[in-house]
C-alpha cells in the first residue's frame, strides 16, 4: 500500500474535508476521493463518515489514523537516519524570515547555503509578521525582537544594534532632539512590532528610560519606516544593519548617540517535539555559525 494514500487519510481526519486534504497533499479532490475509496476497498471497511458539510472517522477509522500515525512516525525516523547517515540533506524546507534582515544580511548566506546542499528544497517565505510555525507548516522562523513563546526552541543569532536615525533635510528644519523627552516635539515614525506600546526604549549610565512618542506614523514594516525617514519625514529606530550604507552615504543621521538603544535578540525558531530532518538540521547548523555583525 503506497505511503501517499495513507498520508492522504490523515491528512483528511486533520483538515476535516477532502478539498482541504488535497491542496495540503498537492493532489486534485478527486485523486483524493478515489484513494480513501481504494483504502475502504482493501480494508473491507468504512473509515470515514461523510456528510454534505464534514467528514469525520469512524470509530474503527480514529483507531486506524491513530496506529498509522505511529507507523508513518516510524517510517519517517528511520528513513531520516539513513539521510544523515549518508550525508546527504534532502527534501523540502521551509523558513520563515524578515524582510529587511534577509535581504541586508542574510541574502548572501542564503545563496551559498543553497549551493553547499543541492538537494534541499528551501523555500523562503519573506514575512515582517509573526508567522505561526504550526498553523503555516514552517520548519522554522527567524524572528527580531524578544520571545515570549517558552513552548518553541530557540537558537540565538545575532543582535541587531537599534539607532536613532532621521535624514539631514529633516534635522535641519526641525532641530536634533537632545534628549529623550525632547522626542515628543518631533515626529516620529513608529515600528508596531516594538514591545511597549507607544515608547521607545533609551538607555544611559544604566537606566533605561521608556520614552513616550506620538507617532505620526506607524507600521509593522521597517523598510516602509526607512523610506519615510530617508524622505525627512521623521525620526524613527532602526537597526543598523538597516541603514548602515545610509549612515556612510550621509543620505541619514544618527540621533542622540550618547544614549545607547538597547540590543534586539535575532533568533531561529522552531517547535519542540517535531522530528528534526536532516534538511533542518543542516539550516540550523549553518546558520547559527555565520559570523555577526
């Protein structure tokens, strides 16, 4: 009995529908249809009540599914031993990123990780939001800021120094802020993925102070944050990584450089109790060893 026509029985008792279990099987409803039929056919049995609304198991289908769900699990480790143990990574991985991280510091990385393993399948999903490793099936997640989910494993990669930055057209018309306080008579563009809402973190001799801004704009995108800096229309946090050949090409200006913005933690993310492919495996070792910044 082929392994896909099995998968595809659990993976119709998880959607709960035959139309849901095809696009995650990358089949069409009706290969789907006739491989649950084929499977009732060999058993001699019906493993699934359906109705015009739902599809749900059979008692004697809820214990198959659970069984199967074992034997595939076995099947899967054992065939995963034999990868690592001949050292070749293969299949499918999929790894969710920053955009502005990827494409500035990343992207090099990426490109030599792809040549060294050939035969993984990485698929790259660019994302500023905080994707959801299970709902979104991502093998892992790179994700800035701190973490709140203690459920997850987590790598530490690097950490992103934060600067205060706007553009000189800006400075000149509005002045330079030399204190935190003075934050509130400028306009300041605010990133919606910083925790503490409406402040922003200063740290000098010691002591951080959360500094209340009225932003005049505000998004979950850092690059959008970028642009609207560069066009003066504000003052706003980024990492340096972010505005590094700005700060060279004078196009933006660090702000209030006597007070040191604290550090964001730059992790790899990915779920406990999850078989770790060889493919993962590789990704986890190559990424967690590139030199920081």
């Amino acid at each position: 009995m082929e392994t896909t026509v099995l998968r595809t029985f659990i993976a119709i008792i998880d959607e709960g529908s035959f139309s849901a279990a095809a696009r995650r099987m990358g089949i069409s409803r009706s290969i789907c249809s006739k491989y649950i039929t084929d499977l009732e056919h060999d058993l001699g049995t019906r493993l699934l009540t359906r109705t015009t609304r739902s599809v749900s198991p059979t008692a004697i289908g809820l214990e198959y599914s659970r069984r199967l769900r074992e034997a595939l699990r076995l099947m899967d480790e054992a065939n995963e031993a034999v990868r690592v143990a001949s050292d070749h990574p293969s299949g499918v991985l999929k790894i969710g990123a920053p955009v502005g991280y990827t494409l500035k510091v990343l992207q090099p990385h990426i490109l030599h990780f792809t040549q060294e393993f050939p035969e993984i399948q990485l698929e790259l999903v660019l994302d500023d939001g905080l994707a959801n490793l299970v709902s979104d099936s991502f093998d892992a997640v790179i994700r800035i800021g701190n973490l709140e989910d203690s459920t997850l494993h987590a790598r530490k990669l690097d950490e992103a120094e934060i600067l205060l930055v706007a553009s000189p057209d800006y400075v000149n018309n509005r002045g330079i802020p030399q204190a935190p306080a003075d934050l509130l008579q400028h306009d300041c563009l605010h990133y919606t993925n910083l925790r503490g809402t409406g402040t922003w973190p200063m740290r000098r001799d010691g002591q951080v102070i959360f500094q209340r801004v009225q932003p005049v704009f505000a998004a979950n995108n850092s690059e959008m944050l970028h642009k609207m800096a560069l066009s003066g229309r504000g003052v706003t946090l980024l990492p340096k990584f972010a505005v590094a050949d700005d700060l060279a090409e004078g196009t933006l200006v660090p702000l209030m450089s006597d007070y040191r913005l604290p550090g964001i933690p730059i992790h790899l993310v990915y779920p406990t109790g999850k078989l770790m492919t060889a493919a993962m495996r590789s990704f986890v070792d190559f990424i967690t060893h590139l030199p920081r910044n």
